[in-house]
C-alpha cells in the first residue's frame, strides 16, 4: 500500500487521534486531511475528491451517543454515495455499528485501533469501491454501445487510404480532430478507426450525436449530475466526457450546439475541467476529442453562429471524408460486406451478387452515400427469391443514375419527378427525407424547413427510420 496515493480524510475532535492517523497514513503514502468538526468534513467533501473516510461517531455535544457522528454519515450520502466511510469509536457499541452501517458506513473500527487490521479495512474498502465505480462506467459504456450501430469500415480506396495513413501518422499524439464529409460518408466508423490506431486503444470510446441532444439535458449528459440535482435524478450519473477518461470522446454533429454549449465545450478542450450538475466540485478527465459534422464550420464562423476559437481548437487535423461516388473501388467490397451481415442475420446463406447487380451499383450515383448502400443491400437479401442478387432486387432509381448513364438518356427526360405510387405511407415518410437530405446537404435547418417540420422533429424522424448522419 506504500505506492497508493490515496486521498483520505480523518475527523476527530482529539488532536491526538489526530496526529497518530496522519503519521500512520503519510508513512504509508496517503495524503491526509483532517478535521475536527462535522462541519468541516462536509466542507471538504464538497470541493475536493477523496478515497476514504475515517470519521468519529462523537464530538464536542457528547461523547457516548455517537449522534453527531450518525448525523454526519447522514448529510455525507447525500453529497457523496459512493465515497468508503469508516466510522471509529472509543465506546464500542453494536446498536451504533449497525445505526452507522444503516445509513451508508461502510465498516466500524474502535479506538485504539489495530494498525494491521485499520489499514486492511481501508485496503478492502477503497479496492471495492474502485470496482464498483468500474461496473458502473462499464455499465453505461455498454449501454451506449447498445445504443450505437457500429460496423466494420470497408476502405479500399486510395482516398480513404490516405486518411488511415493520416490517422496512423497522428496516433501517438492526442491532437483534436475533425472529420467532415456528407451525409452517410462513415464519419463514425472513421473516428473509431482513429481511436483504436490512437494509444488510447485500450481505454473507452464514447459517442454522443449533439444534433439529437436537447438543450435541457446538454449539461447531465456531458457531466453527468449528483443525486437529487433535479426531479427524476434518483442516481448519481457519470456524465460521457468523465466516462471518456483516458480515452476517446467522439462528438458527432458538433455543428448543432448553440452558444452556451459551445462555451461549455471550449473550456472542456482548454482545461480538462467540468462540474457535475447539482454539485460545485470541479472534476478533471484526460480526454482526447474527435469531433465530426456534414456542415461548412468555416461557413458558420463567419456568419458568427459557431466560434471562431473552438473551430480552431477542434480542427487541429481536418479530415474531409469523400463521398462514396467519388471512391468507387469501395463499392462492391463494401456491398459484400453488407451482404455478409445480413445473409446471417436474415438466415440467407451463400447469397451473392450477379456480375449485372455489380455493374449497376457500379453505375449508381449514391447520393445518401455508405447508409443507402447499406439499406439497399439488406433489402435486396429480404426481397430476392433465389440465391444471386439481380439488378432488380437492388431497387435503384433511373433518376439517381450516375453520368455514366445518364450521359445516354433523353434530355427531356424529368428526373426530378418521385413516384410515390403503391408507396406505404412510411415508405413516402422515409423517401421524403432522404430526397431532403440530397437536395439539402449539410445543411439541415434547411431541410427541416422544406419538409414544413421543426429541426428536433427533423431529427426524430431521422432516427426512427435509422438515417445515420454521419
């Protein structure tokens, strides 16, 4: 226990106590803070982080009853619930052991205590309650993977292997990063590419989509909140940016946050440094960022919607993801791939494409870029019969042809008209959207505006027909 740095504070009205715990626990290479009032353990608590408690039961009203000592456990649950308490004694009491236990000690020791056992209990408590604090950061990583829909990124061509080797010349460093690119381009994937070619590879990955992130939960979500900081916080919450520690946060569609949020960022980006709602303790995490978006930053810095100096701290390497028309070589490879997954998830095995099928997503234009292609692949495996993909299973439009076959069709033919005839009304929802999407790239206030639909229902219907932005 020499090399453990632990934080701990000891309360007692008796200065010798006092003074024999701060000799004990400097020599074993704790850094000790003591105190003589309830008061002042609350105080402490507060403004600074700490390992463990050891507290006294009783103090200048009495000595025997041990309910200053009770009351203190008490009023430290409600600012901390998951900081170890070791309650100590001179009067040794069963009924107030368990009293103490009941309101969140976590272990009772008398005075004189047994060094041997005194620094035992304080080696179990502070190991399970790094393991607990574990689990819980384990939890919400995993539930925010469940969340996430992550895949293998397919990148054979030149223009996508020249950012890998981009990411690979940056991987030691903890530069920031931002990644631009259409709609559906893999922005997502791209940044996780990043972080596992990072040396932060074995520490956590954390995303949160900013465009879907309402003003009201902006600051929970990001720093989480204390218990009781509002109605409906039952739970002490880890916020992403201190799940991230270590690791990776990953803020797609940076673009969306308004003013105040981009404060908040700024000063996280600067300093490392943020509050927890419902409590004035500053907290610190090293975090690396890597930020990703389908609107013109620059383009908002000088309309004066985005600040200048957090593009500038973000965009230390700029990454531009091109569309997919503009990488054909990853079409097939990536339309396999897909093929791959859902021939196992839908049961279809040794399903493939014809050389025709190929030929044709081939000459596609992709406007809705990797997601289309993704849906396109997993509807074809739904909706063919045999064993081969053909052409018609794919269910590509003549009007969203690329020019090499356009170059061939009539000039007066209207490529603008969408047929919405034998449509489900969901199925019309859905090509509305992305019709929106392709006419209005990176700009989706625009798009919101053109559907007659707020942004935050814009972005609801996005979600619930599975339209990735990045």
């Amino acid at each position: 226990m020499a090399n453990k740095k632990l934080n701990i504070l000891v309360a007692d009205d008796q200065t010798d106590i006092l003074r024999s715990a701060e000799i004990l626990f400097k020599s074993e290479g704790f850094n000790v803070v003591c105190c003589t009032k309830p008061t002042q353990v609350l105080a402490q608590i507060a403004d600074h982080d700490f390992d463990l408690l050891l507290v006294d039961l009783n103090y200048q009203s009495d000595t025997t009853s041990g309910k200053e000592g009770l009351t203190l456990i008490k009023n430290i649950r409600q600012q901390n619930a998951h900081v170890p308490i070791i309650v100590m004694t001179a009067w040794a009491s069963v009924d107030i052991a368990v009293n103490a236990m009941k309101l969140g000690a976590n272990d009772f020791i008398t005075k004189p205590w047994d060094v041997e056992r005194l620094l035992s209990i304080i080696a179990t408590q502070v190991e399970l309650a790094q393991t607990k604090l574990k689990q819980q950061k384990l939890e919400s990583e995993n539930r925010i993977l469940r969340s996430e829909h992550n895949s293998e990124l397919v990148c054979q061509s030149a223009a996508m292997q020249q950012i890998i080797e981009t990411f690979k010349r940056i991987a030691h460093s903890d530069t920031n990063v931002l990644i631009t690119g259409e709609n559906g381009t893999g922005k997502t994937q791209l940044a996780h590419m990043c972080h596992q070619l990072s040396s932060r590879h074995n520490q956590p990955f954390i995303s949160i989509n900013m465009g879907a992130l309402a003003e009201s939960v902006f600051e929970s979500e990001m720093f989480g909140h204390q218990k009781g900081a509002f109605t409906g916080a039952d739970n002490q919450r880890i916020g992403r940016f201190e799940l991230a520690d270590g690791g990776t946060l990953f803020l797609d569609e940076i673009a969306n946050i308004n003013e105040k949020q981009q404060a908040a960022l700024l000063r996280l980006l600067e300093t490392g440094e943020f509050e927890r709602v419902g409590s004035s303790k500053t907290l610190k995490a090293d975090v690396r960022v890597i930020c990703a978006t389908n609107a013109n930053l620059q383009q908002k810095v000088d309309e004066g919607t985005f600040r200048q100096d957090l593009f500038y701290r973000i965009n230390t390497v700029p990454i531009v993801v091109p569309p997919l028309i503009a990488r054909r070589e990853d079409i097939v490879k990536l339309a396999e791939h897909f093929i791959q997954k859902y021939s196992n998830k839908y049961q279809r095995k040794d399903i493939s494409l014809t050389q025709s099928s190929k030929q044709a997503l081939l000459m596609y234009s992709w406007p809705g870029n990797v997601r289309e292609l993704q849906h396109c692949i997993e509807r074809a495996i739904l909706l063919s019969s045999e064993k081969q993909i053909q052409p018609e299973n794919l269910g590509l439009t003549a009007d969203t042809y690329s020019a090499l076959t356009t170059a061939t069709t009539s000039p007066q033919t209207n490529t603008n008209i969408v047929n919405y005839e034998g449509k489900t009304l969901a199925e019309i929802e859905y090509q509305m959207l992305d019709q929106a999407l392709i006419k209005y790239v990176r700009k989706p206030d625009e798009a919101a505006k053109s559907l007659g639909i707020s942004r935050s229902a814009f972005y609801r219907k996005l979600a619930k027909y599975g339209f990735d932005l990045t």
